[in-house]
C-alpha cells in the first residue's frame, strides 16, 4: 500500500500558515513603501575640517587627480543611499555610490599596490551637507574612497578624498581608518569583482547581504532562509519598512568578504 505523502492534518497546518502569510503581505504591504528614518550619533557627525594629510601618491591638485584614476573605469553597481545629513534638523540626503575599480582582491593584510581610489561619492542634495563623512553637495565636490598602506606598513588602510569642482580648490582628506573585515565569506578569484556601500545597507542583523544566509533542510527539501523569515517577521511588525537606518561607514566587497 502506497505510503501517504503527508497527514490531512500536516497538509491543514501547511495551508494555513501559507494563507497567513499570504494575508499578512496583503495587508502590511501598502502601496507606497515608507522611507525609513535616517538617524546619526551626534558623536559620529563629522568636524574633522579635511585636515587628514593626503595619502602618498594623491595630487593635491584635482584634475591631476581625476587624470590619475585607472583608465578604463569599472564600472560597479550604482545605489543611491539616503544618509543623514547636518544643519537641518534631522533630515536626509541623497548619496550615490559607485565601485570604480575591482575591490575583490583587497583585505586588511593585502592593500592593493599601487594604492587606488576603488569608489566613488556624489552627495545629490542640492544644498544640505550628509554627516558621517561631511559630503558637500556635488556642485561643490565629489569624493572617493582611496586604499593603500600607510608607511612603514603592510595593511590597509582607507580614506575619503574630497575633490572639488572648483580649479583653484585643493583635494583634501577625511576620515582614515584602518580596514578591517566585518564579515567572511570564501570568493572566487575569478573574474575580479569590485562593489563599495555604506555599512548600513549592506551589515545587519549578522552576516552581509550577498553571503548565502543559513537554509533550514528537511527531507530533502529546502525552506525559507532563517534570516529571511526573521526579517519579514520584523518588517511586517514594523508596517512594512524599517522605521530607521543609522548612519555610518564605508563597506567593501573584498578578498576576505566584507570589509569596512
């Protein structure tokens, strides 16, 4: 006698927990997603003035400068990413950021040689400054992360160069920090990849976005992603967005997974 797939019983819970979440997106699913609140420590706003010495191998002057970026350009994925931004009041700024160069064969052990701005910034906002790096309007300037190690030093460090639009302004440097991995995952040598983010949108609740998160495994079959249901669980909660992103550094997809 053929062996029953599964208990009527089995099969009735199954249906519905499926109509559950089915239901449960219909109506914590408006038609317009909220924007979610962008927040900073007021400790993180940054004042340091772009007095960072400029790194080795930077010309101050800013059309040397752009003459001197790797020829032809990567071209990584583009996200627009909303940031906190300063002197008014709570509100956010538009800021766009772009890998120009391959970051996968980057790690905190392994700075690239020669060293190399591996991404791009343009703050959109027409008149507000973002917080965290002191982004000026794009009218204003643009700005790269730029890799190398520091002297007398093999590790890596990264550095936020400030390129203005005007011809008799200086490129001048911000925040500097070491690299360090925030999260690891094995990578393929080849092809070269390059990707850069802001920590926020690519690192929470564990590993980060691109890893393959944990899958539940039973009789052969596999199920929803643990974090994923945990995530959608906190969405739903939370009327269908997240009611906040804090602000904060620069990532990385680099040789040891994801760096900041």
């Amino acid at each position: 006698m053929p062996k029953p797939i599964a208990a009527p019983a089995t099969v009735a819970r199954l249906i519905t927990f499926g109509s559950a979440i089915l239901v449960a997106f219909a109506c914590a699913s408006p038609k317009t997603e909220p924007q979610p609140r962008v927040v900073i420590d007021s400790a993180n706003i940054y004042a340091g003035g772009w007095s960072t010495p400029l790194p080795e191998g930077v010309s101050p002057n800013p059309d040397k400068f752009r003459a001197s970026l790797t020829q032809p350009m990567y071209k990584g994925t583009k996200y627009t990413r909303r940031r906190a931004a300063t002197g008014c009041g709570g509100c956010a700024v538009e800021v766009s950021i772009q890998a120009i160069t391959p970051t996968s064969d980057i790690g905190p052990g392994r700075p690239p040689r020669p060293a190399r701005a591996v991404a791009r910034m343009l703050n959109l906002d027409p008149t507000h400054v973002e917080a965290y790096y002191g982004f000026k309007p794009q009218s204003q300037a643009e700005y790269y992360f730029w890799i190398d190690a520091p002297p007398r030093a093999d590790s890596a460090r990264i550095t936020v160069l400030q390129v203005p639009t005007a011809r008799d302004s200086l490129v001048r440097a911000g925040r500097q920090k070491s690299l360090a991995v925030c999260h690891r995952y094995p990578h393929s040598p080849s092809p070269p990849i390059g990707d850069a983010d802001f920590v926020e949108y690519r690192y929470k609740d564990g590993p980060c976005i691109g890893a393959s998160p944990p899958m539940l495994k039973k009789s052969g079959l596999t199920l929803f992603p643990v974090r994923a249901i945990g995530r959608m669980i906190k969405r739903l909660l939370q009327d269908g967005g997240l009611t906040s992103i804090t602000s904060e550094g620069g990532w990385i997809d680099c040789n040891s997974g994801c760096c900041t």
